[in-house]
C-alpha cells in the first residue's frame, strides 16, 4: 500500500486530534481561537509578544472579556494549552495561525510589519508537514506575496511540503450569540490542496467551513464585509446630516425604513465611526487598489464622512450651548460613555476620544463616566466621576456618546439641564423641558 504522504499525514493528525497547534497573536481573535482549537482536543501553542498576556493565561485570568476565565484554567491546568512569549515551541507545531494586529500607519498606510516578522519567526522552525494560516486582516494578496517568499526561501514546497491558506476572523466583541465556533468561517488556499488540510483543521474546531478558491479571494470577502459597514454607516451619518438641514427625525425614519421586510437593512448614525476594524480594513483595499492605479471611491468619501461625524457632534454642543447664552469655553460636559459601542470597553479610535479632544481644545471642563473604561489614559485630568444627581445637575452639558445599556436614561434626562444624544439613547423618554438635543 502506497505510504500516506505528508498530506494525508497531516490530515489524519488533524481528524484524530494528535496534531499541535499553534497560534500567534493572543488577542481578541487569537484567544478565542485558542481555546476552541484547546476544546475540539488539540494541544494548544500560544505565542505572545506581551508577557502580561502570557502570564494571565498561565494564572487562568481572562483579559478578553468574551472569553471565560474557566476555560482557560482548565485547559491550562490540563496542560493543553500553553503560552509563551518565543516562537521555539513552533518547532513541534503541526499548524500555525497568525492572529496578529494589522493597523494603519500615521498617513493611512498598511503597517503590516507584524505579519512579516511573525512569518519570518515561523519560518525558522518550518518544517515538512505544516499547516500555515493567516486570520489578520489584510489586502488581497499579502498571503502570497509576502507570507509564502518567506516559507518558500527555506526550501520547501507549497501544496507538497507545507500548506499554507488565509481564513479571515470574524469576531465581534460583546457579541452574545456569534462566537468563534459558531460563525462560519471563509478559507482560502495558496493550492486546493492546501484549502482542503486548512478546512480539516478548522472543521474540527468552528461548526461551518466555507472553502472558497484562492487566499486573495478569502483576503478580499473580509474587506467587502467590513467595507460594507464602513460605508453603510457613511451613508446613515450623512443622511442624518441631511435630515438635521431639513428638519426630519433620522431616527424616526430609519425605524419606519427599516419594516421593509425586503431590500433594506438598517444601519445606524453615531458620533463617528471606532474600533480596530472597520474605521481601518477599507484603508487596506484603497491602498491596494491605488498601488494598481485605481480610486476606491466609496472608500474615501465613507472616510471623510465618518471622521466629520466628531466635528459635526461639536457643532450641535456648542449650537445648544450658545442657545442658552453659554459659550463651550467653561461649560461643564459630562461625556456619558467613551469606548467605540455599546457595552464593551475598548476605545480604540473611539469617536468619543476625538469629541473630547475638540472640545478640550476650545475651552470646554470636561468629565467623563463609562463603567467599562475606568481610566482614560491620555487624559490624566479627566476624571471618570459617578453619575450621582448632584454630578448630573452640575453640568451645563450631557453628551451621550455610548449608549450602555446600564444607564438609567430616564432618571439623566429628568436631571440634566440639556442632554445631546448622538446614539437615540434617550428614545422614548419624556422631554417635556424640550433638554435633549438628537443627532
Ligand atoms: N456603528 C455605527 N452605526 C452602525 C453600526 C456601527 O455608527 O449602524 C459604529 C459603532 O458604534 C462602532 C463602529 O461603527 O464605533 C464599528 O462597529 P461594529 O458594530 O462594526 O463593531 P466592531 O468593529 O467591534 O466589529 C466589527 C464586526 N461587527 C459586526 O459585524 C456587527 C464585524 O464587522 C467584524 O467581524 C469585526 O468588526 C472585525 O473584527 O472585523
């Protein structure tokens, strides 16, 4: 019988859980990604740069609030899953993901340095029989252009020798019903060959694998998804800006546009647009594209309006205040909520951070609350106060900029002398003073 070759080895390892597998990057894809893999049964390599991270997982503490303490002590405490801040234990990897950050550099460039330098690591122990898997966001064609060069110098052959496939993640924070395991997952190989080892592997963790032909097409379904965000919720902000000139609700319209059981999906205005990701990925196709000779329009017109969404915030503030014969210089703002959306706590690009920066600079004495964020690290003076009557009778300003479910709306609009709601928080609650101001 003719001996399984180094795919059909790898497979079986994969279908009978004796394979090793690694992941780089221990964040809010890496982690989760881990201990799905540690729950299907494999033994789990976690690689880390941040020994903070590495350290948490060895004591069994969470730091990604979407994932559960326990699971990590049991697989810890079972030996299943290990973290370390070196590559070396690589060398006994049968498959590798790279779950690392892809930001955009200061002039909104791809800064894809810690996808190269986690190549590079994982190349020095690349061995025969090896599954390579990269889940960061990127531009079409960064799998083949600038993982597979590195995989290839050491002399081995894709498709044959090792296999290498890009599988977008699709993890949204704080989101109760789609985890991990359950949303479907796109993978793309370099060779089909390679498609089929990545979806053995990831079949025996996530529920529904969808192969699709190439890495480049796997690369862009991520950046047509969060594209489609960016530029939808472009669309309902500059709608808003619309109605605010004609006098119309958005929020009103929005809800009634939204029973069309067909042909309409609602997005909704906000101060700007946050996170990692969507204010980010477009950027990484525009930039592609433009290195190809072409323009993504809708790209940068959804850019421009999603960052006016802050200034446009501070125009409505400082309009309401000087309707009450008050400038923003010296006005008490109390900020209520300043990570990106609702109930979680990350302020990465958060659009409340640019508001209080612009508001900082003409003038305003600026407060904030957001229980999730309990100290904002680049604004030592700002302090995070409780919302007691007294705090919120004192400001001559609420600005909701986060709209977490744990506020007592109602309770805030009866003491507040004027609320400006840019996230319809306030929907439903009495005004009879006429105090809040809607986006
Ligand atoms: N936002 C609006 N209006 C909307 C929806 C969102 O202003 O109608 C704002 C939010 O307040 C936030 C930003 O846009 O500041 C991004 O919101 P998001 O809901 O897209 O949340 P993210 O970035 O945490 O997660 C998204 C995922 N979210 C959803 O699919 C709901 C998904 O697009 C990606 O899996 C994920 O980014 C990612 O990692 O790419």
């Amino acid at each position: 019988m003719k001996e399984a070759g180094t795919m059909e080895r790898l497979i079986k390892r994969f279908k009978d859980r004796t394979a090793t597998v690694g992941v780089i990057g221990l964040g809010y894809v890496g982690l989760p990604l881990a201990i799905e893999f540690g729950k299907a049964g494999f033994n789990v390599i976690g690689i880390d740069t941040d020994e903070e991270k590495v350290k948490n997982i060895h004591e069994g503490n969470s730091y990604i609030p979407d994932v559960d303490p326990e699971d990590i002590n049991r697989l810890v405490s079972s030996g299943q899953l290990n973290a370390s801040i070196d590559y070396s234990p690589l060398k006994n990897a049968d498959s590798v993901s790279i779950c690392v950050p892809t930001p955009l550099g200061k002039t909104k460039d791809p800064d894809i340095s810690y996808i190269i330098s986690a190549a590079r690591k994982i190349a020095d122990y690349l061995h025969k029989g090896e599954l390579i898997v990269l889940e960061s966001t990127t531009y079409p064609g960064t799998t083949e252009e600038i993982i597979l060069p590195e995989l290839e110098a050491k002399g081995f052959k894709v498709g044959e020798d090792f296999f290498l496939a890009f599988s977008p993640e699709r993890v949204d924070p704080g989101n109760k019903i789609y985890r991990t395991k359950n949303t479907p997952k796109i993978i793309g190989g370099i060779t089909e060959r390679c498609t089929e080892v990545a979806k053995v592997l990831y079949s025996q963790a996530i529920d529904t694998v969808i192969p699709v032909s190439t890495t480049k097409s796997a690369e862009m379904v991520k950046l047509l998804e969060n594209t489609f965000r960016a530029v939808n919720i472009a669309l309902v902000n500059e709608v808003a800006l619309m109605c605010d000139r004609l006098g119309i609700d958005v929020w009103e319209v929005i809800e009634a546009a939204s029973t069309k059981p067909f042909g309409f999906m609602p997005f909704l205005p906000g101060p700007g647009l946050g996170g990692h990701c969507i204010p980010v990925d477009p950027y990484y196709l525009a930039w592609k594209l433009k290195t190809l000779d072409y323009k993504a329009r809708f790209i940068e017109l959804a850019g421009e309006i999603n960052t006016g969404m802050p200034f446009h915030i501070v125009s409505i503030i400082s309009d309401a205040l000087n309707e009450r014969q008050k400038s923003v210089k010296g006005s008490k703002i109390l900020v209520l909520g300043v990570s990106y959306k609702k109930d979680i706590g990350d302020i990465r690009e958060s659009p409340a951070l640019d508001i209080i920066r612009l508001l900082v600079k003409k003038g305003a004495v600026i407060s904030y609350n957001d229980p999730f964020v309990p100290v904002l690290s680049d604004y030592n003076d700002i302090k995070n106060v409780r919302i007691e009557e007294k705090v919120v009778r004192a400001a001559d300003c609420i600005l909701i900029t986060t709209d977490h479910a744990i506020y007592n709306y109602e309770w805030i609009v009866e003491k507040a002398r004027l609320v400006i709601d840019t996230r319809n928080a306030t929907k439903g609650v009495k005004d009879g003073a006429g105090k809040v101001i809607k986006l």
